[in-house]
C-alpha cells in the first residue's frame, strides 16, 4: 500500500518559496516511495514522517535554504556516505539544501530510510530506575510510646522501612487527636505484638 500525502503538507510546500518547492517535492516524493511504512505529518510546523509511531525524518524550507535529516543519531554514519556535511540541530542530523541537485537519489533514498527505521525500530526505552523512599521520620509521640515499651521498640525498629511508614503513615494521617490517640495505641498494642499495621489481612 502506497504511503498516504497529508493536505498539510500540501499546504507547507505551497507556502514555501519557489525556489525550495521542487527540493521540498523530491525529498516528499522519495521519501513516500522508499518502501518503507510512514505516515506523514507535521511536527513542530515543518513536514515529518514516522514509521510504527517512531520520528525518523523531517524537512523545512527557509528564506535561502531547505533542510532534510533523520533523527537517529547513527544516521550521520549513513549521511557520511554520501558525502553529505552535517548539521547537528536540536538532535537531529540535516543537510542544507540549495538546490534540486542535492536531494538524495531515489536508491540512496531508500537505503537511507530503511536504514533509518532500522536504528529506529532498534531503540528499546531506557529502564525508569526505581528510587527507594527515604526513611520516615517516626512522629514524637510515636516515639514517646515506643520508649515506655520494651518489645514495641524491639519490634519495631526490626521491621523494614516499608512497615514501619505503614504505622507512621496512619498515626500522622489521623485528622482529629482522639483519632490519632486512638491509633497510637492500637499501634503501640499490635506492634508489641510483633504484628504489622495490615496483619489481619496477610493470611487471607
């Protein structure tokens, strides 16, 4: 199936200077017909195409000049080839473009976008790196309590940092005093006990 034209961009050559409409229409015509699946659109106002949701390639026409680049870093690798000069913008790897001449060929087209879907496509999202909440602050009436009870202390000291945040989260998040009371002694009863804030329901 042949790569579909968006009105947009129709819209964007038809607006640029007469000088940049044919460089602007080869790079489109070639780009479509590389064999690779895309799908055109506009990104940041200027005519871009992406392959399985992922950016690999842009154009734009200024007042002297055109641009056309991929995104993927390696492809200046690819650009290098050519014989092209690089120029790095914002990420991405463009050629200056003055004249029709200087649009890559259909075959080298080709090349250059499959190969450009390839590294993209390659990529894997980097892992999130999970960062441990910092030790909570145990609440000074918490403290007071544990104080004046030997086997909560022992207990509760041993339980991870995970645990012992359950406590102390539902202690601080009482909104009245006689609530918060109330639960610091409930607390100070179950932690004696060695159990922790959600023991009713770890068997179930």
């Amino acid at each position: 199936m042949a790569n579909a034209k968006n009105p947009k961009v129709d819209a964007y050559i038809a607006k640029a200077a007469p000088f940049a409409q044919p460089i602007l229409n080869a790079i489109r015509e070639r780009v479509l017909a590389s064999g690779v699946e895309l799908e055109e659109t506009l990104k940041w106002n200027s005519p871009s195409w992406t392959h399985e949701g992922k950016l690999l390639c842009g154009m734009g026409a200024f007042k002297a000049h055109c641009v056309f680049g991929f995104w993927h870093k390696d492809m200046q690798v690819e650009l290098a080839k050519l014989g092209k000069s690089k120029v790095g913008v914002g990420g991405i790897h463009r050629e200056r473009l003055v004249d029709l001449s200087e649009v890559p060929s259909a075959a080298a087209m080709k090349k250059l976008m499959k190969k450009a879907a390839e590294l993209a496509l390659s990529d894997k999202p980097a892992m999130k790196r999970s960062v441990p909440k910092p030790e909570a602050q145990v609440p000074a009436d918490l403290e007071r309590a544990l104080a004046l009870n030997k086997a909560a202390a022992a207990h509760f000291h041993a339980f991870t940092p995970g645990k012992r945040r359950e406590y102390i989260d539902w202690i601080t998040g009482a909104k009245r005093d006689t609530t918060r009371l109330a639960r610091l002694e409930q607390a100070i009863e179950w932690i004696a006990a060695g159990k922790s804030r959600h023991w009713k329901y770890e068997s179930c």
